[in-house]
C-alpha cells in the first residue's frame, strides 16, 4: 500500500471517531429536550461510527500500516429542532460518503486491490445510512413534534440497539 493511501485512511480513521462525537453531540441535544429515545438512536449511530473507525484500524495494523490518531473539532451541540439535527446528520453522512468514494479513486487508481475490496464494505454501508437518514427526516416533516406519531418514533428509537454487522 502506497504512502498516500494509508494516510487517507488514517484521515478516515479520524474522521469516523469524529463521526463518533457528532452524534454524541447530537444525543445530548436529544437528551435535553428529554427525548430519550432519540437520544439512543444517537448513542447508537456514535457506537456505528466507531465501530467503523476500529475496521479500518484493524485494517491499516493487517497491512503493516502506523494508525496515528489526531484532535478533532468541536462538533455542533445545539439545534433548534429534531428536524435541523436529522438533516445535521443526513449532510454529514453525504461527506462521510464523498469521502469514502476519495479513498475508493486513491485505492483504483494506485491499484490496491486488497483496499478497493475493504472499501466496497463502506460504500454498501453509506447506501444504507443515506437512505435511513433521508427516511427518517421525511417522516419527521410529515409529523408534527406534538403528535402522537412523533413520541412513538421517540418510543421505536429507544429501542435501537447496536450488533455489529456479521459479514464486517
């Protein structure tokens, strides 16, 4: 694996602790407006995110390659609604996306078979994420906070949990 490459993954890396803390922030927004269940949505999606970032560590340390972690910004802690996070989320999830695409053109263009196989794993993955978020938010803009659909939406995510994928 060229130079270049293994420190785009190690940017990814990093990227995806920092996925991580986004949606932390995110969960304790939720969970101050005492929206406990999407606040779990929220812990849930942060323990996806670093479940990403630990494959692609365990990845750089199978191909030889030095992880080196580095700082992060202040992710965003206020929201003037559900909705404004969601669409948060979703936006962030499009860069996670372009980003994984990045490391996809690197990996075909030097020719690095092996990565262009691990990454197909995270295209599959942003597929999905995209599509739940785009869901959800629409959901969100047909229900009104104080309508009994949005408290069993609040009541649905408290009971997301986190099972780490089988073919990972």
């Amino acid at each position: 694996m060229k130079e270049n490459l293994s420190e785009a993954l190690n940017e990814q890396l990093n990227f995806e602790f920092y996925s991580a803390h986004v949606y932390l922030a995110i969960a304790a927004y939720c969970s101050g407006e005492s929206l406990d269940g999407f606040a779990n949505f929220f812990i849930v999606q942060a323990e996806e995110e670093r479940f990403h970032a630990m494959k692609m560590y365990k990845y750089l340390n199978d191909r030889g390659k030095r992880v080196k972690l580095a700082g992060m910004s202040t992710p965003n802690n206020d929201y003037s609604s559900i909705l404004e996070a969601f669409e948060h989320a979703y936006h962030h999830e499009q860069e996670v996306t372009k980003r994984i695409y990045h490391l996809s053109d690197i990996a075909m263009n030097d020719r690095e078979h092996a990565t262009i196989q691990f990454l197909k794993w995270f295209i599959d993955e942003q597929v999905e994420e995209e599509s739940m978020f785009d869901s959800i938010i629409n959901k969100l803009k047909r229900i009104d906070k104080d309508s009994n659909a949005f408290f069993m939406l609040d009541a649905e995510f408290a009971a997301r949990t986190f099972v780490p994928p089988t073919n990972a």
